[in-house]
C-alpha cells in the first residue's frame, strides 16, 4: 500500500510538471514555422493570386524575390520585384526607373501581401522581438500570446507597429492575430484565420478580417471583444490559385 502510494505521488508530481513546463517565446514560435513547412520555405517557390493580383516568391537559402504582377488600364503588366538588392520594375519586361516617393509605397505594398500569406515563416526574421504575454481562452481552445515588435534597422518603415500573435497550445497553429498601424491615421485589426490548407507541405489560411474604431483598445483585449461580436467585419483575406515547388538537392 506505501509503494503504491508513493507511486501516485510520482505520477500525479509529474504530471503537475509537465503541465506546468513553461516555454519561451522563441521555442514556441520555432514550433509553429516547424508546423507550418519548418525548412521548406527555406527553398519554395510561392505562387498565389490575391484581389486579382499574383504574386509569386523565391527563397534560396538566404536570397529571396518578392514578386507581383499586375495588369495595367492599357493592358500592359506591371513586374515589381523586392530582393535583396533592392525594389524593381519593368513593364511588360522593359526596366522602368521608379521614383524615389514611390519605393517606399510599392515595397510596403509587396511586402505585407507576402508577410501575411506566408505567416508563420517571417516570425524568425532577424529584425524581429517576441515576448510571451500570457495565455487566453478563445472559443474554449488554449492559447499562447506571442507579442511582436520590430527593431528600427531592418524593421522596415513600419517597424513601431505591434503585433499579437495567438498559437494554439496543443496544434501550434497561428489562429488569430492582431496588429496596431500607424500610417494613414492608423488603425487596428484583428483576422480570424480560416480553411487551413497544406500544399506540397507548406500551409496557408485565409482571414476575416475584423476592425475597431477605439485606437485606444490593447491588443490583448481584441480576442475578449471578438467573442462577444464587438469588432466589425471589415473585409476577407482569400488566397486563390496557390502553387508551391520546393527545390530540393538532388542525388
């Protein structure tokens, strides 16, 4: 009876360990890029078509391009390329000299399309702040909150905005996220992702995309609000057409 009593106080003292095992911000993060396509995205060529325009992205191992392509009134279509060296553009394939007011505008606008189709790959960025916040209930699942800031170099133009990232406990799935914006007046949203899809081993989602009006509102309180239907449905991020080929080694 005494063995059999100290075992169950082994079992019950372990358990009460695991569940109390408290991992960083890091290790969490590094978890969910793994459950998404982990090292796949280190060699994938991206290819989806959102709001009519497609975008197409190649990553070998440390070089990229960020591409989008778009028709023109005329026809003609817009190539705009974003790599390591630098923002460019051709028109149906002719070099086209881009004004120095208007880098900043087109590369934020390919920037962020790619940001948010391939999350939760740019996570890992270099210029990229995570901070375990806390945990929370959303429709009675568990999740960890993962805060994001950016440093100043090689945080972009937008590097002051915040974002809020909550990953499911057990799945380690990025099913919610939020993010407070400066420009334009500024703004926050809050996007519930949606139809969860895995192609060639890399997964998508697609949001609703959900605002309020009060800029004072934390982050942390967005998931509280969406749960009693206080946030306004504002639009849907919807990627259609996705191809993934992953360049592997051969032989």
């Amino acid at each position: 009876m005494k063995r059999f009593l100290i075992l169950i106080s082994v079992l019950i003292l372990t358990s009460f360990t695991i569940d109390t095992i408290q991992f960083s911000a890091q290790e969490i993060v590094d978890k969910t890029i793994e459950k998404a396509g982990g090292s796949l995205y280190n060699n994938a060529i991206i290819q989806f078509t959102f709001r009519g325009k497609q975008y197409r992205s190649k990553r070998n191992e440390g070089f990229y391009e960020l591409e989008r392509f778009v028709a023109g009134k005329d026809g003609l279509v817009i190539h705009d390329v974003i790599s390591n060296k630098g923002l460019e553009r051709t028109i149906e394939n002719c070099p086209i000299t881009v004004a120095d007011s208007l880098v900043t505008r087109i590369s934020d606008g390919v920037n962020s399309v790619h940001y948010f189709a391939n999350l939760p790959y740019g996570l890992n960025a270099p210029a990229v702040n995570k901070q375990l916040v806390g945990e929370s209930k959303v429709n009675g699942e568990s999740y960890y909150r993962i805060k994001v800031t950016f440093d100043q170099e090689g945080g972009g133009t937008d590097f002051d905005d915040e974002f809020l990232y909550w990953i499911h406990k057990d799945n380690y799935t990025v099913d919610y996220l939020a993010y407070k914006y400066a420009v334009n007046g500024g703004g926050i949203r809050f996007r519930e992702a949606y139809n969860p899809r895995i192609i060639n081993g890399i997964r998508f989602v697609d949001y609703n995309n959900y605002k309020t009006s009060d800029l004072s509102t934390p982050l942390t309180k967005l998931d509280e609000l969406f749960e009693k239907e206080k946030l306004k449905l504002l639009s849907k991020i919807e990627l259609e057409d996705i191809y993934v080929y992953i360049e592997r080694d051969c032989c």
